[in-house]
C-alpha cells in the first residue's frame, strides 16, 4: 500500500526505506520457501515413487515457473529441445522438479542482465539420457569447485552477489539423482559461467536405485 501510494505520497528517503523493507521481506519468504521445499524433499529421502514420465514434459512445467524471473532479470532461457521423441522414462516427478528448478533458479539467481541459460537434453545410448542447464554467469572459482556439493557450502562470489540461500539445494539435487541411480556433475570457470549435468536411467537394462521402494 505504502509503494503503491494508497496512503499518500511518500518522500524519496521514505521510499527508498519502504522498497529496501519490501526487497528484504521477498528474499526472506525465497528462504523460507525454499528450506521448505527442502525438508519436504528430505522427508521421504529414502524412498522415491517411480512413474513412466516424459523428461521434456517435466522441463517445460519447471521453466513456466520461472517465466516471470528470467524476465525481470533479463537472462533469456533457450530449450534446445530434442530432434525426436524420447521415450518415457521411471523417475519421481517430484523430485526430479525439484532439481530442475534447483539448477534453473541458480543460473539465473548467478547471471547478470544480458546473459543466457541454455536447457538441453542428450540421449548418451539406451540406458541413460543426460540432462544440461548451461550459464553464462559468474562461474566458481577453482579452488571451489570440490566442496560445491557440500552441505551448506555456498561459494564466496555467489554469497556477494546473493545474500541469502541455505546451501542445501546442490547437496540435496546431487542426493536425488543418485537415488534414481543417475550422476550429477559441472564444469565451470569462473567469471564465464557454469554447466551442471545429471543423468537419469531409461530403465532398459537392470539398474540399482537406492532408496526404492
């Protein structure tokens, strides 16, 4: 009400307070969110419900929730989408969205205006396909780079350019993917972005998936 001028107009110092007020309290509700998101993740870590899906379906339904973000921050997302059909493949669809959107939110969170997120998808042979989510943002150093699946661990030039976040997003995607049986992996430079990938099973050949039930 106060930034829309319901209640009068406001002095440029009595706004400037107002919008910091504003900023402060959405990145605390993104927190919260997202450590919510987490611990219900966590609550059924040790079991996942396996459903015949379709990988590109689960990857549309992840970018609309990020429609608005990209925008507002100008990173343009590209789905290179795959030149034919995959096949429908067993994996949790709830946790699987969570990774997706885990990796997406981040290279876009981590790119500057201008930058770009490319989505894309590679069937490696029968048994597993290879899932990317590639940014042209502000990389992880080096000497970083092994504790990046850590629980709690948030790189130095991440932690500069976004305050908050919990550290566990990474840690928790990596746990689900090996839980499917799959691998999860980047290459990075920092100061030129980043590319995370993470393989899921097509089910054609006996695969041990932790945690199934």
């Amino acid at each position: 009400m106060f930034q829309d001028g319901d209640v009068g107009e406001l002095t440029a110092e009595q706004r400037g307070f107002i919008d910091k007020a504003f900023s402060a309290n959405e990145r605390m509700i993104d927190l919260v969110s997202e450590m919510l998101e987490i611990a219900k993740v966590g609550e059924t870590q040790n079991s996942l419900t396996l459903t015949a899906g379709s990988i590109v379906e689960l990857i549309d339904d992840s970018l609309f929730d990020f429609t608005s973000e990209s925008y507002k921050r100008g990173v343009e997302i590209i789905f290179l989408r795959p030149e034919t059909d995959l096949p429908l493949i067993p994996f949790d669809w709830a946790k699987v969205r969570f990774v997706m959107q885990n990796l997406i939110e981040n290279a876009i969170k981590y790119s500057d205006k201008g930058d770009r997120v490319v989505i894309a998808i590679e069937k490696h042979n029968d048994h597993e396909i290879e899932i990317s989510v590639k940014d042209t943002g502000i990389g992880i150093p080096a000497d970083e780079q092994p504790k990046i699946f850590e629980r709690y661990f948030r790189a130095d030039n991440a932690k500069k350019k976004e305050d908050m976040g919990t550290g566990l997003g990474l840690y928790t995607a990596k746990h689900i993917i090996e839980q499917h049986g799959g691998t999860m992996s980047f290459e990075s430079k920092d100061g030129t972005g980043t590319t995370f990938f993470f393989t899921l099973p097509t089910g054609k050949k006996p695969h041990s998936i932790a945690g199934m039930v």
